[in-house]
C-alpha cells in the first residue's frame, strides 16, 4: 500500500540531490552577462534563496503532513512529525527571509528573486497536479481507501500554488 510518509523524504532529498544552486548561479551569471551590471552578491545570494527554498518546502511537506494525518486519525505521532518539520522549516526560512529583507536590495538586481519565485511556482504546480492526480485515481476506483494524503498534498500545495503566483506576479501588475 502507498505510504504518505515515503513521499517526504522521496521529494524532499530529490530537490536536494538535484545541484539547483550551481545551475541558478550559473544561469543567472550568463543572463547578467547581457546586462551592464553585474550584481555583486550574486554568489550570496543564490545561496540564501536556496535555503529559503528549501525551507519553504519543508513548511509545505510538514502541513501536508499534518493535514494528511489530522484527516485519518486525528493528532497521532505522524502529525506530531508534521508540526516539527514546519516548526523547523518555519524557523529556517523566517532567518532567511529576514537576512534576505536587511542585506539585499531586491529592486536594483531582482533576477535571483524572480528565478527562486518561478522555480517554486513551477515545482509548487508539479507537485500539487501530481497529488490531484493520485487522489483522483484512488476515488474513482472500486475500493477508495487512503485519499488522505493525496488530498492533503493537493489542498497544500494548491494553496501554495495561489500563493507562489500572487509573488511571482505581484511586480507585474504593480506596474
């Protein structure tokens, strides 16, 4: 049978293994080449957006988690491990957030800002329509047992997913 709690370390350490700070530093690098300015804390910058990333997932894998749980059997050990991993995801990616609003200015060179934001939109909606996929084959089938968790990720993550396009597209309709 499915388990839920594979799917958090199966995605969490995918997005890992998957060397996305040096290819964002590098496509970015190779797009600021056309430009006149080069932004100097490039490097730095990357590397907070990516764990900001990092952490803004684990807060979305945590709640899924939690509301998986909450849906099947009420507050037990697997929604206890939901609400650490929020809490710890939260705590990271609060630190980031704050070390990203004091350090950076994200007006003169938003180029990291606007690649971290259509990365997690993009990711936010594979996950999300891939949840609504699985739960809609569990219901349709004969013996529809464990939609909890599909239908978890998919409310999470669509949330997410409204949330990651009002940021990505905020600059724009402010204009």
């Amino acid at each position: 049978m499915f388990s839920y709690m594979s799917l958090f370390p199966l995605m969490y350490f995918l997005y890992i293994l998957i060397p996305l700070g040096p290819i964002v530093y590098l496509f970015i690098r190779w797009r600021s080449i056309k430009g006149e300015k080069v932004d100097p804390n490039l490097g730095i910058k990357v590397l907070v957006y990516y764990f900001k990333t990092l952490a803004y997932h684990l807060i979305l894998i945590g709640a899924s988690l939690l509301f998986a749980d909450l849906l099947k059997n009420g507050y037990t050990s697997n929604a206890k491990i939901g609400t650490a991993i929020i809490i710890a995801g939260g705590l990271v990616y609060v630190i980031h957030y704050l070390f990203i609003q004091k350090a950076f200015t994200e007006t003169e060179f938003p180029l990291t800002m606007r690649v971290y934001n259509a990365f997690n939109l993009i990711l936010v909606g594979l996950i999300g329509l891939s949840s609504g996929i699985i739960w809609i084959s569990i219901v349709l089938s004969k013996r529809p047992k464990g939609y909890e968790a599909p239908l978890a990720f998919l409310v999470v993550y669509l949330i997410a997913w409204i949330y990651q396009s009002w940021t990505f597209y905020k600059p724009v309709i402010k204009k």
